[in-house]
C-alpha cells in the first residue's frame, strides 16, 4: 500500500511538472508571433520617474544623467530620486542634482532603509505626474524613452511594462546564462502572455503607471517581497491591466556574483511564493487570466518539484523499490524540460549572435538545477514564516 502511494505521489509530481513545462512551450511559440498593440497618443502627459536607490553611487549619476537629456519638454517631466539608507556617496551626488536642476530632480531620504516599495511610496507622494514611472538605477536610458512612453498612454490604457535587456552579458558566466534567462523570460514568456490575451506581469523596471490606478490600489505593497508582481495582480484584481511594449526600453545591469545571485533570487522566489499563497483565490474567477496568474506565481514550485523528482527516483533506488517502474515516468519530465530549455536556449543564442555559445546548454541546465535549489529554500523560508530580506543586490 505505501509502494502504492509512493509511486501514484511520483506520478502525480511528474504530471505537474510536464503540463508546467510544455506549457511554458506554449507561452514560448505563443512568443514568437507577439507585436505590440499599435498605440499612437498626441497627448504629452506630465510624467514623473521614480528611481529608488540605496548605496547606488556607480549608478545614479549616469541614470540621471540620461534621463535628464530625453527628448521630452523640460516641464513635462520630473525625476525624484528617493534615497533608501545608503551607506555610501549615493545621496550626495542626487543631492548635488536636485541643487543644480530644483524644477526637475527630487530627493526625498530616509536615514534607515525601509526596502523599496516603502521608497517609491515615499516618492509617489511628492510626485507631480499623471504617469508614474520606475526606472532602476543601473538602467542606461535612450533620449526616446518618454516620447515612447508617452505615445503609449491613449485614453484606454493604464499601464505598460517595458523590456529591459542587459548590458553586462559577457561579463562571465553567470551574467551570461542570466541574461538568457531574462531574454526568454522577457523575449518570449511574457510576450507569449501578452500574444495570447494573458496575465502580462510588472517586473519592477520599466514600468508606468497611471496616478490615478496607483492610488486606486493604494501604491506599492510593503510587506511584499515581490512588489512588482504584487502591484501588477492588485492592478488587475481593479478591472484594469498591463500593457506589454517591447518599444519602451532601456538596459540594465545583471548580477555577476554567485552570492548576489543566490539573495535575489531567494528574494524573487519568496515574492512569487508570498504572492501565490496570498492570492490563492484567484481561481475562483475562473478566467485565463487568472488561472495563467496562478501558474505564473507557481513558477518556482516547478524547480521544487523537480528537486523532489530526483529525490525520490535517488531514494526508491536505494530502498529497493522497483527502479523499473520509477524509471518509466521520468522520460515524460525530461523530455518537457529538454525541449523547453534547448529550444528556448537556441533561439536567444541565435539571437545573441555569439559563436559557439550552444556550448553553454550544459550549463544552462546546471544553472537550473542552482534555481531550483534555491527555489525550495524559499519555499521552505516562506512555509516556516522565517523573514526574506531586501537589500540591494550586488551587480
């Protein structure tokens, strides 16, 4: 009877994770066909930008720099930088901006940090703006950027997401896998959403936001460790949604280093986690939408499940169980996991361009595997209710 359940537990895991995985296929091709929705609004509408900082001061001067040559009036637009407790010149040089440019650079501070939703609220609250957008600090911003993000705002629309790409790639390794991981995540995941009328996320850079909806839902989430996901799920909890427009975008820095990669992770998952459990109501409506937003904060349960997969086909072999009948389930999940992770690997190496870089798909698989373990610490963090933290990652 135990035997029984053992492997009627297993088979339901493998099930899981091969519906998870070929469906992410789905939003991958789904991806490939993705254009944005033709906007083309002639309104200017004042645009205020809100670029939380802690300890920022190899960044924060060329990011204001930047945004403050965009091609978009000089009184149509604003830049409030809202300090989070740096320990370092990161105040001092917003400080000297907002002394030298007073109608068009903020700062607003706090002595200890208090995490980044806390900072754009601080900021939201002295900003001017019908729009509201969040830029991070390490981002390297075009002169367009408000002009596309203004022609994006017709009447109808109340928010969109911009695409992101990194520009520190081949700085080694890990900023390279990375990096394929956010061109899948960004090229092809999100804009499979986008394509087939799904839950399109906020992924915390890049984002815009009517004033009038950020009230409506009150700001950003405090207590969340993933604030983004959470305002993109309060937002559309309101009846609104958003928008996904590959042409607004900009480039931001990735991690470098195994322990920054291992805290933001940790961080992300936690926040998909918090968020899952939060909202697991969601289905109660029944909709796309929501059973994709489910699935979507479920996304770090796929590595805990994979873990578990392995578990238990290394713990039947050594019980003794019938390694025969536990080896015949596990083709339907490595073949999911193949097909997804190789196709979607080869497309972003063909587009990066580099030679010889299909080399890396072992490595892409080993990355996974750190995922997935980091994955199950958080949820094993989030069970337990011990505390994530946010801090500023290390690029």
């Amino acid at each position: 009877m135990l035997i029984d359940s053992f492997f009627l537990f297993y088979f339901l895991l493998v099930s899981i994770a091969t519906i998870l995985a070929a469906y992410g296929g789905v939003l991958f091709f789904a991806g490939l066909t993705f254009r944005s929705k033709p906007r083309n609004s002639r309104e200017l509408p004042f645009i205020s930008l809100l670029i939380a900082a802690k300890n920022e001061e190899k960044y924060i001067h060329s990011v204001i720099e930047e945004l403050s040559r965009q091609d978009y009036p000089e009184d149509r637009y604003e830049i409030i930088v809202s300090e989070d407790g740096s320990s370092d010149s990161t105040r001092d040089i917003a400080k000297l901006w907002a002394a030298r440019y007073p109608r068009k650079i903020k700062l607003v501070s706090s002595e200890a940090s208090t995490g980044k939703p806390c900072a754009l609220n601080r900021g939201l609250a002295i900003a001017r703006g019908e729009i509201i957008g969040v830029i991070d600090a390490d981002s390297s911003i075009d002169e367009n950027l408000l002009r596309n993000v203004a022609r994006m705002f017709e009447p109808d629309v109340k928010a969109i997401q911009g695409e992101p790409s990194v520009k520190n790639k081949r700085h080694g390794l890990l900023t390279k896998l990375t990096t394929y991981e956010q061109e899948v995540w960004n090229r092809y995941l999100i804009r499979g959403r986008a394509r087939l009328g799904l839950f399109v996320p906020c992924i915390g850079n890049l984002s815009f936001v009517r004033r009038s909806v950020l009230e409506e839902v009150g700001g950003w989430d405090k207590n969340a460790l993933a604030e983004d996901i959470e305002l993109a799920l309060s937002i559309w909890l309101k009846g609104h949604r958003f928008e996904y427009h590959p042409e607004v975008n900009c480039r931001e820095m990735t991690v470098s280093k195994l322990r920054s990669f291992y805290s933001q992770r940790l961080r992300w998952y936690g926040g998909f986690l918090q968020s899952f459990i939060r909202h697991g109501d969601l289905l109660r409506r029944l909709c796309p939408q929501a059973i994709d937003g489910e699935i979507l904060l479920a996304t770090p349960l796929l590595g805990v499940i994979g873990l578990s997969i392995l578990a238990m086909g290394v713990g039947s072999i050594a019980a003794g169980i019938n390694v025969a009948q536990v080896a015949s389930f596990a083709p339907f999940t490595l073949g999911a996991y193949t097909i997804f992770s190789s196709v979607a690997s080869l497309a972003v190496i063909r587009i990066d361009g580099e030679k010889n870089a299909w080399k890396l798909i072992p490595a892409i698989y080993a990355y996974w595997g750190i995922e997935s373990v980091i994955s199950s610490i958080a949820l094993l963090k989030i069970l337990t209710r011990r505390r994530i933290a946010w801090q500023r990652t290390e690029k």
